[in-house]
C-alpha cells in the first residue's frame, strides 16, 4: 500500500491531530474526525471553526477524486451551498481539481487548495448570505466559470473546443478552430502550446467523456432569415 505514500498523511495528521484515519487499504484511505480550520481571504474576516469531516480518498486517486462529507449538519444539503443531500461537498470542477494534484498530491495540498477555500466560502456564506466574491455557479454554468479561467478564454463555446481538441490526437486537433478565438486553426496558434499541457492530467478518453457527461451541446446560433421567412409565409396566406 505504498501508493498512498503520496497522501504524507502522517506529515498531514500531525498538523490535524483531531483527525484519524478510519480506514487504510488497497481500496481506499479514509480520515475521519474534526477538523480545526482557520482561514482569512483578502479584505474579509477571519473565519475560525472546527468541522465535522470524512475524507475518502479512493483507489484510483489522484485519477479518481477524493470526497468530502460534512458529517454534522452544519452545510445545508442543498445546492445554494454547493453541498449535496448525503453532506459530500461539490469542491469544484474535476479538471481544476486533476490540476491541481498533478503538481502536488499530499493530503495537505488537497486541503490547502481545494478544501478550505470552499470551506472558507460556503461558510461565509451561510453566516452572510452571500458568497465572499459573489455567487458560485452551480452545474455547467460552474464548470464554465471555472474552465474558462483554467484554459484562459472567454465563453462556453471556447470552452468546448478546448475539451474537444484535448480529446484529440494532437494532429486531429490541430486541424480544430483555435478555441483563443484569434481565428485560426490550432496547429497554427501558439495557444496549442498552452493547451496541450493539460494533457499529461488524463487521458484523451477521460476528456472525451467528460465533455459529453457534463456539458450540453451549444446551441446553433439561429438564422436570421427565420423571422423574415415566417412573415413572409404570413404575408402569402
Ligand atoms: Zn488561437
């Protein structure tokens, strides 16, 4: 079980001592316990407060992402606070979290990048009724919000051709539009420099998957000939 050497759960616990581990085997690691938590965003308040967690890293982790669950009842199960009926918590896009993995896969990275800003966030806005930098999207639109920054371009449809060509074969996709929007096709765009860094997070499977799981099709931009055809066709009965 050497592979959960990556966790350095023990550097980890030393710094959570109310945490423990409930379970440790080829299957999963799982932590269990409060967690004394401590946090200030630029230009807000402190937040200080001891959660209720379990942590369950699964088998197939860093590919396969770990889960959270608010074992009090203190988050609301309930979308508004990005908390789902059984207490696990929606930490974000899985590309954002793959990426942010890929560079460091401690437990304590895990929390220090992904977990507390969402602890930080959903508690701020449970005691203020708002999110500290205003609503986080739910479902696609959030996926978007968070794509968008992650490939560095503006919208959904840029989004989505990003995904496709990270499906792709490199010489497929470079036949792609480029999703920068400057116009031309990838190959011949510095941007595939930049995009194709995402592809040492997972496979060209995983990405394929992942855009028809998660994302509606773009909707065809409707003609403007339509109106002017319907009137007409009013004008000729
Ligand atoms: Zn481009």
């Amino acid at each position: 079980m050497y592979k959960w050497n990556v966790l350095q759960l023990h550097e980890f616990l030393s710094f959570n001592p109310k945490l423990r581990i409930a379970e440790f085997c080829d299957e999963c690691v799982v932590l269990e316990g409060e967690y004394d938590f401590k946090a200030q965003m630029r230009g807000y308040e402190v937040i200080a407060k001891t959660f209720s967690l379990k942590v369950i890293f699964p088998r197939a982790y860093p590919r396969k992402l770990p889960s959270v669950i608010d074992t009090s009842d203190f988050f609301p199960r309930d979308s508004k606070y990005h908390t789902y009926k059984d207490g696990s918590f929606c930490l974000g896009s899985d590309l954002k979290i793959k990426s942010i993995l890929f560079r460091d896969q401690t437990a304590s990275a895990f929390f220090r990048k992904i977990v507390d800003p969402f602890l930080y966030a959903v508690t701020y806005r449970i005691t203020h009724n708002e999110f500290p930098f205003g609503e986080l999207e739910h479902g696609e639109d959030g996926l978007i919000d968070d794509y968008e920054k992650l490939f560095e371009v503006k919208g959904k449809a840029s989004v989505l051709k990003a995904l496709e060509a990270l499906g792709k074969r490199k010489r497929e996709a470079n036949k792609l539009a480029c999703p920068c929007n400057c116009g031309l096709r990838l190959g011949r765009c510095d941007y595939r420099f930049f995009i194709n860094k995402f592809r040492d997070i997972d496979r060209r499977r995983w990405f394929r998957s992942h855009l028809v799981e998660r994302f509606t099709p773009m909707e065809k931009p409707k003609k403007k000939t339509c109106k002017a055809m319907k009137s007409a066709k009013k004008q000729m009965r």
